[in-house]
C-alpha cells in the first residue's frame, strides 16, 4: 500500500511540473544596435557679404596666382567667397579627410584608437617630404592609429598620413565624403606619390566651399566640451585638440590674429619649379570673441610670390573676415 500511494505522490508532482511552462533560458544576448552612419550636415543659406569680398579679392592680388577662398559662420551663414568653387591642390589638407574617415571607423567600432600598428622602413616618406617619425624612427616602430592621427594633424607627418592611408584606402575617404555630401574634395594619392612629379599634386584637390563644409561637418561632431582629452571626449574632439595645437603655419590663418585666438586648422603646402609654388594653403575653425566659430579656406595656387607673401595672403584674409564678424554680438 506504500508503495502504491509513493507512486501515486511521484506521478502527481511530475504531473503537476509537466503543467508548468519553465521559463525559457536565453541562449545568447542581444546583439546591440551599430551606431549611426555619419550623415551630411543640414544645408545652410549663406548670406554673402560683397564688402569683405571686394576686401578679400585685393588682399588677393598680390600673390599674382590663383587664390580660392570661402568663410562662413556657422552660426549664423555670414559668408564671403572668392573663386570658391575653382579646384585647387590641397597638399596636407587633405590628412583632414583621412583622419575623418579614420576616425569614422573608430566610432563604427571597426578601429580602436589604441590599436598598435606596425610601421616599417618601406612606410617612410622620402627626404624632403615632412615627417618628424621618419626623422626620430628611421627603422620604424610600433604606434597606436591616435598617435598616428595626432603625428598627421600636429605635424603634418607625410609617414603617419601614409600609413593611415593604408588603413582606409582612398577609395574609403571618398565613399566616407560622399556619405556625408562633400562631393568636390578628391583623395587620389598617398604622400608618396605626391612626391613623385609635379603633377601628381593637382590629383589631390579641393574646392574652397567643399572645404568649408568639410569643417562644418566635423565641427557638427563634435560634442563642444573643450576640457582635456582625458576627460571623456568624443573622436571629434580629440582631433580638434590636435588640429588647435598643429604646428605648421604660425604665420597663415593664425598670423595676425589676437593672440590666445582658438584656431584649430590643417595647412598644406606644396614645392616650387621654375618659381611658381604649387599649394599654399591653410583651412580652420576659429574661435570669434562672442563664442560663434567661422570655418574658412584658404587656397594659393600657381603663385610666382615668395613665402612671405603667400603667407600674408592667408594671414590677412582671415584677419579681415575676423574684424569683419568679431564687431558683431
């Protein structure tokens, strides 16, 4: 009789578990949602100023060549243009678009910024080309993708920039400028290339107004916290930390301007045959007293006038279009 009622107690509470449903037990976890593709910043009106373009073009002339120029406040769509949509070289402005589309793919979760990469002997820039790496590490090293990035942008490492290149290829930075609507910027060579012949440079070119809108559309990714890079910045921002301490052109868009201006800027700066120089150029954001920011783009192209000059040029012109915008609240 015993053995009947623990038999029929056991067959109940297995009846009674069978009826339960047990909760199902998930076998992996959610895949989280990719970030956003970068997108192209909202078109902006601008409103041309024809004084400070009549200003502009005879600041122009004495560098007796081509100069391209656009400047706008991207606040308020305050603009001036001169030869704005011509093609001009861009040299080592156009390390810019590279780390952007290196810094996309970090934000993608497709690179890390602390990512070591190998760069060897056969990375090296030639003699006469600027890179501070080769010049330090003539055999080559290991170096994270940011030290590579702050090397481009501080100091207009021809190496680094390379070897960034070789992480996005040309044909990435062009799909990256086209996906945020910069159509008139080409990223053709490497900084090896350029060095081959004169006319590899003009491979590589930029219209003045696709420059400005290059800079609006990286100041929009920006998060606008201007504390030290340790603290939690985004990659934007690391970049413009690196672009307001570039080295190169202390005497272009920076030259006349207040001293403590924030100026975060890429310069690019081609060779010069039988007396004519290439490239001298200089694109930034720079900081106005009442806190708004104006992107401009300087280009100098195919000018006979010396360096001094040349880089007067840029100096002026923003200086002009600083006093111009700075009376303004």
């Amino acid at each position: 009789m015993r053995k009947i009622t623990r038999f029929i107690l056991m067959l109940a509470v297995g009846m009674m578990f069978g009826c339960v449903k047990m909760p199902e037990i998930p076998d992996g976890f959610p895949t989280p949602e990719p970030p956003p593709s970068a997108t192209p910043v909202p078109k902006m009106v601008y409103q041309p100023d024809a004084e400070l373009e009549k200003q502009i073009a005879e600041i122009a002339a004495a560098a007796k060549g081509k100069v391209g120029v656009a400047a706008v406040v991207l606040e308020t769509g305050e603009a001036a243009f001169l030869n704005a949509d011509g093609h001009y070289p861009m040299q080592s402005v156009y390390k810019l678009p590279i780390a952007m589309a290196v810094m996309e793919q970090v934000r993608l979760g497709k690179l890390d910024l602390d990512e070591v990469i190998g760069v060897t002997k056969e990375d090296m820039v030639r003699e006469g080309q600027r890179s501070p790496l080769r010049d330090k590490s003539p055999s080559g090293g290991e170096y994270t993708i940011r030290e590579l990035i702050r090397l481009a942008l501080v100091e207009s490492d021809g190496t680094a920039s390379d070897v960034l290149l070789r992480l996005v290829s040309p044909g990435d930075v062009q799909s990256y400028l086209t996906q945020i609507g910069i159509r008139d910027m080409k990223v053709v060579n490497t900084e090896k290339e350029l060095g081959k012949d004169w006319q590899t440079q003009f491979e590589n070119w930029a219209t003045p107004t696709a420059s400005v809108e290059l800079l609006r559309s990286f100041d929009s990714s920006r998060s606008h916290r201007p504390e030290p890079v340790e603290d939690g910045l985004n990659e934007a921002d690391e970049m413009f930390v690196f672009m307001a301490t570039s080295i190169p052109g202390a005497k272009r868009l920076m030259g006349l301007l207040p001293d403590k201006t924030l100026v975060a800027h890429k310069t690019g700066t081609g060779g010069t045959r039988n007396g004519i120089t290439g490239a001298t150029n200089d694109i930034g954001l720079i900081e106005l007293p009442n806190g708004k920011l104006f992107a401009i783009a300087v280009f100098v192209s195919d000018s006979p006038a010396d360096e001094k000059t040349r880089e007067a040029v840029i100096a002026k012109i923003a200086k002009a279009c600083w006093d111009r915008w700075a009376k303004k609240v």
